[in-house]
C-alpha cells in the first residue's frame, strides 16, 4: 500500500482556501520555511512525515484521519502525480514514446512473472 500525496495535497489545498489563507500565511501559522513547501504538499511532491501531517491538521481544524482517508492506494498509483509532472514538459510526440515505454515495461514484467510462474 502507498499513499497518493496528491489526493491528500488537494484536499489540503482545499481546506486552506476555505479558510481564506494563502499557502505563505498556513506556512507562518505552522512554522514551515516557506510557502514553497505549502506548494509541494498541495501538488502531492512532498512527502511529509507524521509530525508534519499532525501539524497540517490541527492547524486546518480537522482530524488527521480526515486528511489522510482515500488516500491510502495501491502503490502502483502513488507515482502518478510524480510521472504527470515529468512529462508535462514534454511534446506530444515524446509524451506518446513515454507511454510507450511504459506499455513495453508492463508487457516484460508480465512476461517475467509468466516465465516465473512457469518454473
């Protein structure tokens, strides 16, 4: 199991601006060294340890339970986000060849586990 940072991210987000707080003000309301980190949690870049969670969540008024449920994935998912973000980039064309790639990477591994299964 993982965790999608991304989903948890967007909630935070969520909650933040429902509070009318700027990412700068929740990053001063909770000692963090910036917004820029404020940033990478909403986008699902950073991955935060417990003390930062607990952190978050009493400084949004919700239960870390709250931030957390649905967030919990299969850990083939957790890298999404991180895979959308490297080839926003990209054209068109190599976006294709990355997908691409990924296909002829999925079809080997399910090659390997056959030839594994078979011995």
């Amino acid at each position: 199991m993982g965790i999608d940072f991304y989903t948890m991210g967007q909630r935070i987000r969520k909650l933040r601006q429902q509070k009318n707080l700027t990412q700068e003000q929740l990053a001063e309301l909770l000692d963090f060294s910036g917004r820029g980190y404020v940033s990478r949690v909403e986008n699902g870049t950073a991955v935060m340890g417990l003390q930062t969670l607990a952190s978050l969540a009493e400084g949004l008024g919700k239960p870390v339970s709250y931030l957390i449920d649905g967030a919990m994935t299969a850990q083939a998912t957790y890298l999404y986000p991180e895979l959308a973000e490297a080839v926003r980039p990209l054209s068109q064309q190599h976006r294709k060849a990355v997908v691409r790639l990924a296909e002829s990477l999925a079809e080997a591994e399910q090659q390997n586990t056959r030839e594994r299964d078979d011995c």
